[in-house]
C-alpha cells in the first residue's frame, strides 16, 4: 500500500461508461450498501462543494447517516467526495476521500472504488471492518442495475 493509505476495488463491468455512470447517478440508492442494508439518497448535489447525505438503513431498524462533499466531478470519468467536510465547508471528522473512476475498457467499463485514508491506522480500521466485501458487494450491485440498464430496466 503507498503513502496514500488507499484500499481499492475494481471491477470490468460489461456495458458503455455511459450505462455505468448512470447506474452510479441516477440509481446510488440501489447499489450504495450490501444487503440486507438499504440506502436512502436524502441529497445528491453532483458537482464540486456540493452536498452529499446518504442514509444507510440496517435490518434491525439501525441507521448511519453518511454526510459530505463532492470535491471533484468529471462526467463519464470520476467522482470524488469526501466525509472531511459537511455543506459550507464545515470541518467534519474525516474518515476518508472516495474517489469513482470509470474507464472505456475494451467493450465495457473498468471502474474502479478507492478509499483514501488520512493515516495508516484509519485505513487498517477500514480494512477490518470488511471493507473488501463491503465495497465489493456494494460494486457487484452496481453492476446488477447496470445489466438491468442495458437490458431496458
């Protein structure tokens, strides 16, 4: 792992980048957390400084509000947000910057999730709490509503 305390998934998804990014937009509350959870999108400003509030729902009745911002969006190519900050640059207690890159790969899309960490240790804690199968689920559910896309759903 480099000096940028990074964790990674990535994934080929068999359909255009166009598909994928608008799985990603249009559809975050159907891939955004492995099942049983759920997520519900209370706000979604795509653009730099804009708002990010995504609740994840438990089985249990168990809530965690997920709050930032967006730093960075280039259509079709990337999206990067960060929980370090809530709406009008509040300093929040950081955890991480995500980062969602999605490339032409052949006859699909290589997308790729990256959690950025601010010291060994949050990264580690990360890695522990699952985030391979947690990020992983959460991506092989992308794809789910991707080949639901392209199939005309």
């Amino acid at each position: 792992m480099s000096d940028l305390h990074e964790l990674r998934i990535e994934r080929h998804i068999a359909a255009p980048v166009d598909v994928v990014w608008r799985a990603w937009v249009d559809h975050q509350a159907e891939w955004f957390c492995p099942r049983p959870w759920r997520a519900s999108v209370e706000v979604s400003e795509l653009r730099p400084g804009g708002r990010s509030v995504v609740v994840m729902h438990g089985p249990a009745g168990e809530e965690m509000r997920h709050e930032g911002v967006y730093l960075e969006v280039v259509t079709g190519e990337r999206i990067v947000s960060t929980d370090a900050f809530t709406a009008g640059w509040r300093p929040a207690g950081p955890f991480l910057v995500r980062i969602d890159e999605f490339a032409a790969d052949g006859a699909g899309t290589r997308y790729a999730a990256v959690a950025r960490h601010w010291t060994a240790e949050a990264r580690d804690q990360h890695a522990a709490m699952g985030f391979e199968a947690g990020w992983g689920a959460a991506a092989d559910q992308l794809e789910e509503v991707v080949r639901r896309l392209v199939a005309g759903g």
